[in-house]
C-alpha cells in the first residue's frame, strides 16, 4: 500500500478535534444504539463520560477583588455605601479593611494580647519592694572587706548607732547622706581649710548583737581627715575604740620667735599670689587653700593691701568668690578670717575692700545651693562683714534677715542636714547686721 493514502494534512487533524463543550459517545461496547443522541435524554453515569471542558476558575476577578471559593464577594460589601459616607474635606478618616481590634477597659487585657501580662499581685509586691529599700538595715560583713584602721565594733542597737553619729555630725558640721538600704553615710567635712570626703558604713557580724562601723577616707587632706575623725570619736557615745594619735619620734625643735620683716611678707604673698594664678588646678586650689590659712593668723593686712594700694591676691579673691568649686569655698573662708582681724578693720583701704565683697556673699547665701560648707562659711563671713559701714542696710534691703532667721531658730529644710555651727553663726550675723 503506498504511504500517500494513509497521510493527513493538518487541517484535517484539527478538523478531528471535538470543540470545547462537546460530548462525545460512550466508548463501552453496551451502549443502546436506539438511545438520544441529541442530548434531550439522560445520559447513564455508569455507561457514560462527560469530556466536557469546564471554563477556568479565576484567582482574582475583574473587579480586584479575590475569588473566596463557591462564595463570590459582592464589590457592594466592601464599598461605599453613599457619598455622605466618605467627605474628602476630612483627610484624617480613613476606611481600611483590615479588622481592628476594638480597645479594652482594661489595661491588663490589652497588654496580655501582646504578650505583656500585667499582674496586679506582682505590681503590688514591686512597690513593697520600694518602700522596702528606704528602711534602714545593715549588710552582713563580707569575708573580703578589710577594716580600715578606724573602724570599731559596738554592741549598741543600729537604730541607736546612726542616731548618734547624725548627732556628732551636726555638732562638727559634717554634711552626709545616707542609703538606708546598706546602712551607709557618704559625708564631707571641712576642716583645717580642707575638704575631706570619707563614707561610713556599718555592718552586721556573725555575732549576735554586734556592729562594725567601718570608716573609709576617699579625698582631702588625710591630716585634716584623722582631724576630723578625732572629733566625732569625741563626740560619739558609742565609739568603742578611739582613734590613735599619730606620735612623733622625737619632739618638735623649740623656735625662737623672729621679727619677721615686710620683705619677708612681701616674699610669701608673692610666692602664694603665683600659685593662685597658676595654670595647674593642685596648685590653684593649695594656693587659695594657702591664702585661707594665712588669713587666720596675725599680721594678714600685708596680704591685700600694700603701699597703699590693693594687691593682686586681693584680685585674685575678688573673682574666686564669683566663681564655684574649692577656690570658691577658700576664698569665702578668707574673707570672713580677714573681716574678724583688728589690723584689717583699722585701715580704710582694706574695710573698703571688704565691704566690696558683702554683695558676693549675700548672693551665694540667697542661692542656698547644695553645697552645706560654702553656705555655711559664708554665713559666718556676712556676721563679721556686718560689723563694717553700710553692710547692715545692704542685708536688710537684701531681704536676707528671714533667711538668717530661720538659720538661727534651727530649722531644718526637708534633705538637709542639721549644722550647728550654721545656727550659731546666723545668730551672729543677726546680731551684727541689725
């Protein structure tokens, strides 16, 4: 047979195709050829096929909008419903179609649908907690602190020991705060023209009934620092061991008295005036400190005056007292040691200069800063400055008196700490200034 016979074109292939929509016969052998062929009857399922092409099911249709399943979403039942609902002139309104969760009366509710859980009984304890850290207690002693040398033991209840030592510090003018929580003073003191820092700190032992008051010197001059300590062993009930006296090995050289000469003088405020003026802050700071200690001696009218004309350590006093930190604290020191010297308040030029200063001081009062030593000096520098012509009527239109008042009945601001001393020289100043 010739292979040209059995050969198809395409079109007659395509022509072989049923069209979409199509059926066709039942290829089983029992089909009933008296059946309906034209689609009215019903056609057998178990006999019969459908080769029916069905139209493709969209993901998404026409409008945008997703095709859920059987159930078609109607574009009325996410969109606007009337032009009143949506006024373009209202540009915070917005319509999403994201669900948003509605807010709860309860703050607990929505922060656990986060995942932060508020608890009542555990906000509760927290502030128990708080209130808990404000009580006073001590630490037990820890195995590694080594005591330092001026430390003790007492037996004394701890309620008993801090009351006593508030009350030494009120008498030496030692400025503290305590954290209640570890039994701990953080004070300072000023003492010998020296500020000293030291913490006090007093611990429970393995003894029933049994204290370590641990003293730790942390800055200033240490001779100042076993100075002050001295002081508060004396004035404390229950400081079992009192400090040791440091002794010379040998005793000190008797000096004869010397005349000494205005060189002499002149020499020692020179050598001063350049260490105020140097550039080092150790040697800025032991020179006011220098100044401070001079001006409690005799024979100081030669350190601001000199020839009839002021010196440049005068100047230099003048604008440490504007200033703030140490040389401020020395200089204010300096001007009340020189306001209580009888040479000083016999020369015109130096009372001059003196009163110059009462409005530096009056102001560094009225600030009433953080700084207890500062404050107090100079209350007792404004009592000797008040014993000087117009210094009087300058405090009173200051409007300073019932500041100096409240100072001298012994009140006590609420975070302050009782100073005797202050008390004492407010009642001065008072005295002096009305």
């Amino acid at each position: 047979m010739d292979s040209s016979d059995n050969s198809f074109s395409m079109d007659q292939l395509l022509d072989q195709i049923p069209p979409a929509g199509a059926v066709s016969r039942s290829e089983s052998e029992d089909a009933d050829p008296d059946s309906d062929s034209d689609g009215e009857g019903e056609l057998d399922p178990t006999t019969h096929r459908s080769v029916q092409v069905a139209p493709a099911r969209p993901d998404v249709l026409s409008s945008g909008l997703p095709f859920d399943g059987d159930l078609v979403q109607s574009q009325t039942s996410v969109s606007i419903a009337d032009s009143k609902e949506f006024d373009p002139t209202r540009p915070f309104i917005q319509r999403s179609l994201a669900v948003e969760k509605p807010m709860h009366d309860n703050p607990a509710e929505s922060l656990s649908n986060r995942g932060v859980a508020f608890d009542a009984a555990s906000a509760l304890s927290s502030a128990a907690e708080g209130s808990a850290s404000h009580q006073l207690a001590a630490l037990t002693l820890p195995f590694y602190l080594k005591p330092s040398k001026n430390s003790f033991r007492s037996s004394a209840p701890l309620a008993m020991l801090t009351a006593d030592f508030e009350r030494a510090f009120s008498e030496l003018s030692v400025h503290w705060e305590l954290k209640p929580a570890c039994a701990k003073y953080e004070c300072s003191a000023l003492h010998l023209n020296s500020r000293v820092e030291f913490n006090v700190q007093i611990f429970r032992t393995t003894k029933a009934q049994e204290h370590l008051v641990d003293i730790q010197h942390l800055q200033g001059c240490r001779f100042s620092f076993i100075q002050c300590m001295d002081g508060i062993a004396r004035e404390s009930k229950y400081w079992t061991s009192k400090p040791k006296q440091s002794k010379l090995l040998a005793p000190p050289l008797s000096v004869p008295e010397v005349d000494v000469q205005p060189e002499s003088r002149k020499r020692d405020r020179d050598f001063i005036t350049s260490m105020m003026t140097s550039s080092s802050r150790d040697s800025n700071m032991q020179g006011f400190r220098a100044a401070a200690t001079w001006s409690s001696n005799s024979d100081v009218l030669a350190m601001i005056v000199s020839g009839g004309h002021l010196t440049r350590m005068a100047s230099e006093i003048s604008k440490a007292l504007a200033s703030e930190g140490a040389n401020q604290l020395a200089a204010i020191s300096t001007v009340a040691n020189l306001a209580a010297q009888p040479d000083v308040q016999n020369d015109a030029i130096a009372q001059a200069w003196l009163a110059e200063q009462a409005p530096a001081v009056i102001e560094v009062i009225k600030d009433d800063d953080e700084s207890g030593h500062v404050y107090r000096e100079s209350i007792r520098a404004l009592g000797a400055l008040g014993k000087l012509p117009g210094v009087p009527s300058l405090v009173v239109k200051s409007g300073l008196i019932p500041i100096l008042s409240s100072e001298a009945a012994g009140e006590v601001n609420e975070g302050a700490c009782r100073d005797v001393q202050t008390q004492k020289f407010a009642e001065i100043a008072l005295v002096s200034c009305r």
